[in-house]
C-alpha cells in the first residue's frame, strides 16, 4: 500500500503506556454498563503462551463484538491510570502508529465526500491508541477484545499489539490487511452516523439470542463492505493499492471469519453462534463495497444471500 506520502490525521489519541502491559493479564470479563455481563471471555486459571495469545485475537471475532457489547455511556469504573510511559518503544511500532494515523486521515478524505453527497454531514471519529487496557465511555475493555468501535464516545481503539497476533497466529500480513481493519471500525462509525447501529441495537433487544446474532453478522459484514468502499475512493482518489494489497485485505478478511476463528479457538464450528459471519460471507461484502464503491451495494440487511 502506498501510504507513506499520505496525510497525518489530527484525530489520534495516544495513550499507550498508560494502562497495564499487554499480555499480562488474563481477561476475566468485563463489565458492561446496565447490562447483563453477556461477555464471553474465558475466565482465569492456567491458559498462558500461545493458548492465551489466540484467545485474544479470537475475542475480538468470537461473541465479543465490543461495538456491540460495549453500549451506552454509563459512568465507567476503573480508570486507566495516568502513569508515564514505561517502556521505550520500537520505530516499528512508531511507524505502525503513523501507518493507522495515515489510514484515519483517508478515512476522513474519503467518507466527507461521500457524506456530503448524501446531504449528511460527517464527523470524524477519534482513533485511540492503548497497551494493554483502556477505559472507553462505553466501558473497560482490554487488549483481549480486539479493535472496536464505541458508539458512545465515537471512537475507535486498538492496541497494536494486535497486528502481530493477527500475523503471527492468523496469517493475515500486509499493510493492506492492517488498514483493512481499521477501515471496518470505522465502517461501525459511518454506520453510527447513519443510524443504523441504533436501528439495530433496538430491534436486538427484542429478539432472541439467534436472530441477535444474525443482525450482528449482518451489522458486521456491511462494515466490511463500507470498508471496500473505502478502500474503492481511496485508491481511485489517491491510488494507493500495489499489487497483492486486494489480496492481502481478502486474506485479512477470510482469516478472521467467524468459522476459521471458531476452528482455531475451540476446534469445533456453530454457525448460529457467528457475530461477524464466515470467512467466505467477509471476503465477499468486502469485495462487494470494494468492487462497487456504492454505500448503496452494501445492503446487508436486505440481502437474501449473505
Ligand atoms: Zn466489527
């Protein structure tokens, strides 16, 4: 991906070094402001090394949508401490932070427009860089969880740390892949924006847990395909895709469905289960918005086919 020219956004918030190291801590659940701690994160005892590291990962992608479970703004407990940054860090991971600062900004460059066209108007998110623990307005979450996006703060966080589990435990390299995941929080944004999530959220408190899922899978694999159409104007506007970036956004896509999560994590696949839809279902809404760069292609909810 060529991004290294791109614009800087002024919408980060660093907080790295400013929660408890990642990977030091098992997560026990997590609360859920006037909710009913449905979070289904292993709890304590004798996980460790790569049982935990996959577990982590697997959170993000395995029941524990945090744009989801993370909702309302009650008052949070628990808030990060303000303690100065411990350890130095890398120019990798410097590098990593200008890389997401880079894909935020086209982010901005490239949902205006749109929004505009729409007789909207955006506003952009805010996108929060932590270690290992943070405090969101939609509760604490940990590194654990994955990237999410929370409705309440219109915010995206992630812990770096992310992409080397991503890399290492579940194939997915390549700078597009990275940028490919923030293009999908940020899709949870546009969809915020747009009403949809709340639409959705309202209609999930009223059905049962299966057909919770399959809206969450339908609310998940349209931020997929708003993330094609992102990476569709961007690329059009900015031609910022090499050759193998499609692929490697695929690869990110497929590794991360629901089903390969599931095998991995507990060997087994029950697709009633799935919140962010199969690897075949993510491949193809990603392709859809990237292919057609309408917002209008990307009508998950009406869809007959996943
Ligand atoms: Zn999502």
């Amino acid at each position: 991906m060529r991004w290294t020219l791109g614009r800087r956004s002024q919408n980060v918030e660093d907080r790295r070094g400013m929660g408890s190291p990642r990977g030091m801590r098992i997560p026990g659940g997590f609360r859920i402001p006037g909710g009913t701690g449905r979070g289904r994160v292993a709890r304590g005892g004798g996980i460790g090394g790569i049982g935990l590291i996959i577990l982590l990962v697997a959170a993000w992608f395995l029941g524990l949508d945090a744009s989801f479970l993370l909702q309302g703004g009650g008052p949070v407990e628990a808030p990060y401490t303000d303690s100065q940054p411990s350890a130095p860090r890398s120019a990798e991971e410097d590098q990593l932070a200008e890389f997401v600062s880079v894909v935020l900004a086209d982010t901005e460059d490239t949902w205006r427009p749109l929004f505009d066209q729409m007789g909207e108007q955006y506003q952009d998110p805010t996108l929060v860089l932590f270690t290992g623990e943070v405090n969101s307005a939609c509760g604490f979450a940990q590194a654990a969880m994955g990237p999410f996006y929370c409705p309440a703060d219109q915010k995206v966080y992630i812990d770096l740390g992310f992409y080397d589990d991503m890399r290492n435990h579940f194939g997915a390299s390549g700078d597009f892949g990275q940028a490919y995941v923030i293009a999908h929080e940020v899709g949870h944004h546009v969809q915020n924006l747009l009403g949809i999530a709340e639409q959705v959220q309202r209609v999930r408190q009223q059905v049962g847990e299966v057909e919770s899922n399959e809206l969450s899978v339908r609310m998940e694999l349209q931020a997929d395909c708003f993330s094609g159409v992102w990476a569709n104007h961007a690329d059009r506007a900015r031609n910022i895709l090499e050759e193998g970036d499609v692929e490697e956004g695929l690869n990110a896509a497929s590794a991360i469905g629901d089903d390969r999560m599931q095998r991995q994590a507990q060997g087994y696949v029950v697709p009633e289960s799935f919140t962010h839809g199969s690897s075949e279902q993510r491949v193809r809404w990603f392709r859809q918005g990237l292919e057609s760069g309408q917002l209008g292609a990307c009508d998950t909810f009406s869809a007959e086919r996943l």
